[in-house]
C-alpha cells in the first residue's frame, strides 16, 4: 500500500510520513468521542456526530479519491470501493460514527499492513550498513607511500586500499599484498573465516582477520557485491509467483461478484420476503445494513497480502543467509522439486587438485581407502619430499604444480629449498630442474615406468591411486626414486553433511552427472553420498539427463557452477549456481534461477525447507482468510455483526497473516 525511501524506525514515524497515513491519524483521534459516548455509553450528541463524520472525511478521503480513479480509470472495483460504498451507506441510515470507525479503522489496518510489508521488503537494506563508508587508500608520493583517508565513493578501479586486523573491507577487489583471514558471513552466509593471498579476491562488507592486506579496487562503491545483491533481490521482489499471480486474477475476479451478492442481499429479502429494508426501531438490522456489512467482511484483503508478504520475506531472509532468490515463481517451483542433479567438478569438489598424500621412499602411508582423504600424513621424510618438488614447481602455472607448491607452503616448507635452476617442462612426461646440485625430476607414472626404476610397493599404489580417482606424480633425484606425490579435486566440505540434510528433508533422488569417467565419478558418489553416479557426460549429455530425470521424476533442479553448465541449469525447472569467487558469482547471478554466494552446500537444505515452509505459510494464510470471512458473513447474514466489528475481523485477519508471512524472515537454516 504505502511505500517509503527509507525504512522508519517505528509504526507512529511510519504513520506520519505521508499525507493519508496522518489524516488516518487524526481520523482515530476525532473517532474517539464518538466510539466512547454513542457506542459505550449509548448517548447521543449533535457534535459527536460532527466529530465522527469529521473522521470519516479524514480518513476517508484519500481511500474514496482512490476508488473513484479505480472505477474511472480502470473500470475496476477493488477493496477501496467496498470500503467507501460502505461508509456512505452507514451515513444514509445515520450511523454516523459506525461510519467514521469504518474509515478509520480501514486506513490504520492498511498502514499497519504496509508497515510491516515494507520492513520486510526492505530488511536486505539493511545490509548496506555493513559497508564502511571510509577507506584507506595508499597513494604514491614520490618515493614514499603514503596512507590517505577517503569516501568510498571517491575511489576508482585500480586503487590500492590497506585494510588493517579488524577492520571491514569497504571495496570489491584483489588481495595484491599480504596474508589473512576473512570472515565472509555477512555476505554468503559462510560460519568458517576463508584464507585470502595475493591473488585472492574479497568482498565489500567482510570482515579482515589477523593480517593486514592491500587490495586493488576491482568495483567502485555503487557497483559492488553488497549493492548488486540488493539490486537483485528488489528485481526478484517484483516477479510474482504463480500463486501469486491467482491470488490476483481471484481477487479481480471476487470483488465485483461481493458487490453483487451485496445488492442482491439487501434487495430480495425486503422485496420477496417482507423483511425490514431499514434498520427499524427495535434494534434487529435491516437487510440494506447486512449487504453494507457483507461488502465490508467480504473484502479480500487478507488473500492479497498473504502471498507477497510471505514470498518478499522468504527472498530477503535467503539473500541475508548468502542465497539469492530471482523471483517467488522459482521459490515455489523449488517447494514442488522431486530430484536434484549435481554437476561435480566445481560443485561437489573444488574444481583443482589438492595434495592428499605424500610417500617418500622411506616412509610408510596408511592406504587412502582405509581414511578420510583430508587427513594428512606428516614424516621427515614426506615433508623433505614435498618441498624438494615445491622447489622445482614454484614458477609453474601448470594446476598440479599450483597444487604442490601450496601444501608445501601450508606445511612451512616452503623456503627449504632454494628455487630450482635449469627449469625444463617435458610434454608427457613431467619437469626437471637443478635444486642444489642435483637434477630433479617430476613426472608421470607412465613416465617413470619408463624411464626410472622405482619400488613395485610404489608402482602397485599408484596403480591402485589411479583406479581410485587419484592423480599421482612420481620425484627422483639424480635418477634416484624418491618417493610418490598424491593429489586429488577435493570434495568439498561439509557436503556429505548437506546430502544427508536433503535426504532428511525428503529430497532421495539426488544424482551426480560429470564428464568424468564412471569409475572416477563413482569414487566421489561414495564420498558425498550419492548413489545415482552418471559418468562420461558431454553438455549436451547432461542436458539429456536433465531431460530424462524429469520424465522419471518430476521437476528437476541442478546444481552447477553457473559457467561451464550453463546449458544444464537452463534446462532444469530450477538452476542453482555455485559463487564463491567474486567472477563466479557475477557469472552464476546471471544464468541461474538461485545462486549460492558461498561454496557451503548446506545451504541447499536451507532453500529448499525454506521453499516448502513459504508455500505452507501461503496455503495457512489463505485458508484461515476465507474460514474467517465466511464466519462473519454468516454473523452479519444473520443480524448479529456490525459494520465495524466486519472491519475488525478484515483488518486483524489481513494483520495476522501479514505477521505470519513475516515470520519467515526469521527462519534460521
């Protein structure tokens, strides 16, 4: 009903912000002697009635002037016509101050409604206040740098900016310098701090940990994530539902027949029946009050608020968690999900390899079936291995050597060696290099099968490393074998955590679709759980299968990175990206229905309860709305319900399913 730039603190400033909002007020304020001394006390008085039709103009007149443009302008008879055919009604029979409560109490519902409607459309605001409105930009001075104390408005792409321990990041950007941990909550929702280096990007609104970094702005202040996510959640608050959208066409639908039934109310019975047309004097309403109380209790106020009340709340309540929803129609199509397909390369793992295991020559390592792939075996040995191959790796983009470079790096091995010299790549095989004299060697299994002898304990695992989805690397030095390096696309974290919530939460038919081969394919489906592993898939075979899972089970959603399955997610009845990173995230915002800020795949549950739990609400809404209206149309058909008691039952039905709906802005994951 009412919108408003920026969200009030409390109801009474909400109320005086606009113009009808505070001619309701003093319509409530000149109801009074009249709700006291005729409806109470049962007197009358001259300047009651005055008072009372002062409050009916007061508070009328913004709701009357609308009605008249909706039946001039648009040929349309909504709920502010009710009300106003109502209200003068109750003047021609003389019921003065029940026609001023009419009034009166239809505009204070409706900006009480409005009220609580715009806290919650506006709830994701709120997130703005996160975002420190100063920076710390380093600017070059001759030969000195200097630290200068700037609007974030003022800051370009390119600036370097220095956030110090504890401080929020005020800007998109790049780490270019310095080591920390970021707390990333306020923005994905993640609970775990994220390690940030040279190179990794971070988000406006986050909070540093115990290191202070530079970052190179990569979006001004109006174009960062916090501003675009708010973009985005106000553009999805605007795409209805296909509930919604009902709710609306019953609306059109149902006022103009209430009009009808009302006339016909207050007609046939006087007409046919010989009942009272008027109130008469021995206090039984007449039928021509009835049909004034019908219009009044029929309106369907609380069936059009319920939905978007509801749906608004649940968007922004996922966009705080980390989660952004593009419109209630793909919130409600996830309610109605049968099967959900996962890509797995980027969605159920990490999307690069990650050292899992080192055996060097001397060195025993439990068998990595018989443990949990993230525990880590530590021996002198191992380590020594590990920053020998770190040595020789270190200039490398190739992303195994990446892989190696960053274990030695977490086990502070990284500066044991010096940096290899003669650095030499060997397509197919692997890469050499001189590391303190000595000529080290990196290479396939293939490769040292052919040309470096190697003990056959090491040789049977690497093969059983392989079937197991494993990739290994073999080191020597001069010519000597030195021991087998492990590395693997990690799973992610907490995604057997997640697959279970889903499986708890009724969703069993969960599937894994990745070009990989079966067999790889079939090793990560036991690691996160899922049994139904569909391997060697091609886009376009994912795209078959999507097709498939829907003919077999229903509406489908898929999990995927928002880039290399973007034919995938376009496909299924609902695509769910994977962000992460901030490009990913710009990518997955605009080829998926729903994107998940972070990598923490238990926020999958979370939407989908949270999907169900807003189409109960709905459903609650509605139903109490039409077993409230029929109640009191049967007690005003009856004789035994005033006018205003019919507004108090709309209004506080409208009111209470109004708060219902808001509720969901609290459901915590």
């Amino acid at each position: 009903m009412v919108t408003n730039l920026q969200e009030p603190v409390n109801f009474l400033q909400f109320m005086w912000q606009r113009s009808e909002t505070r001619l309701a007020v003093l319509g409530g304020l000149l109801i009074l002697p009249g709700v006291i001394i005729s409806e109470l006390l049962g007197r009358h008085h001259p300047m009651v009635d005055v008072a009372s039709i002062s409050a009916l103009v007061a508070a009328g007149l913004p709701i009357a002037r609308s009605a008249w443009h909706s039946l001039k302008t648009n040929l349309e008879i909504n709920i502010n016509v009710l009300m106003t055919i109502a209200a003068v009604g109750a003047v021609f029979l003389g019921a003065y101050t029940e026609a001023g409560m009419v009034m009166v109490l239809f505009a204070i519902g409706e900006a009480l409604e409005g009220f609580v409607a715009n806290r919650a459309r506006n709830s994701i605001r709120s997130l703005v206040d996160i975002v420190p409105n100063k920076a710390t930009v380093l600017r070059q001075r001759g030969d000195q740098i200097h630290e200068e104390h700037v609007q974030v408005e003022a800051l370009k792409v390119g600036d370097i900016i220095l956030v110090k321990p504890g401080e929020q990041i005020p800007m998109d950007g790049q780490v270019v310098a310095g080591v920390s941990s970021v707390n990333q909550a306020p923005i994905t929702g993640e609970g775990r701090l994220v390690e940030k280096v040279a190179g990794s990007e971070v988000l406006a609104g986050s909070i540093n940990g115990e290191g202070a970094i530079q970052i190179k702005v990569t979006h001004i202040a109006e174009d960062n994530t916090i501003n675009r996510l708010i973009k985005m959640v106000e553009e999805a608050q605007e795409k209805r539902a296909p509930v919604q959208r009902f709710v609306d066409r019953f609306a059109k639908f149902y006022t103009p027949v209430v009009v009808l039934l009302a006339i016909l109310v207050a007609i046939i019975p006087p007409l046919f029946f010989g009942q009272p047309f008027l109130n008469p004097t021995s206090g039984v309403f007449g039928w021509f009050y009835r049909g004034l109380g019908l219009l009044v209790v029929a309106c369907p106020c609380a069936l059009v608020i319920s939905t978007p009340v509801s749906i608004i709340s649940a968007i922004n309540n996922a966009a705080r968690k980390g989660v952004l929803i593009k419109g209630g129609a793909h919130l409600e199509t996830l309610s109605r999900v049968k099967v959900i397909a996962f890509d797995k390369t980027g969605t159920l793992t990490e999307g690069k390899p990650s050292v899992v295991a080192v055996r060097s020559i001397d060195c025993h390592v439990p068998d990595l079936d018989s443990r949990s792939v993230e525990d880590t075996h530590r021996c002198k040995g191992c380590d020594d291995l590990i920053a020998l191959a770190s040595a020789v790796e270190r200039q490398s983009e190739h992303p195994l050597a990446q892989a190696i470079v960053r274990e030695a790096a977490r086990r502070g091995l990284k500066d044991r060696y010096p940096a290899a010299e003669m650095v030499t790549a060997h397509a197919g095989k692997g890469v050499t290099g001189q590391v303190g004299g000595y000529q080290v060697t990196i290479g396939s299994h293939n490769h040292f099968d052919n040309a470096i002898t190697h003990p056959e304990e090491h040789c049977l695992e690497a093969n059983g490393d392989a079937m197991s989805g494993f990739t290994t690397v073999m080191v020597s030095e001069d010519g000597k074998f030195q021991g087998t390096i492990i590395l693997a696309d990690m799973v992610r974290q907490r995604i057997r955590e997640a697959v279970v919530m889903l499986k708890d939460a009724g969703l069993t038919n969960l599937v894994m679709l990745t070009g990989d081969n079966q067999s790889v394919a079939k090793v990560v489906g036991e690691r996160t759980g899922i049994t139904d592993v569909r391997g060697e898939l091609m886009p376009e075979g994912k795209v078959s299968a999507v097709k498939q899972l829907h003919k077999e089970h229903g509406i489908v959603a898929m999990v995927g990175d928002g880039i290399n399955d973007a034919p995938a997610l376009a496909t299924a009845d609902v695509g769910i990206a994977i962000g992460g990173t901030l490009g990913g995230t710009d990518q997955a915002m605009e080829t998926s229905d729903i994107t998940l800020m972070s990598e923490d795949l238990r926020q999958l549950p979370y939407i989908y309860n949270l999907s169900r739990a807003t189409m109960r609400t709905i459903q609650f809404n509605m139903g109490l709305s039409l077993v409230i209206k029929f109640a009191f149309i049967l007690l005003v058909m009856l004789g035994l319900g005033t006018m205003w008691m019919a507004v108090l039952a709309d209004m506080g039905t409208s009111l209470l399913v109004t708060l219902n709906g808001v509720r969901l802005l609290r459901l915590e994951p």
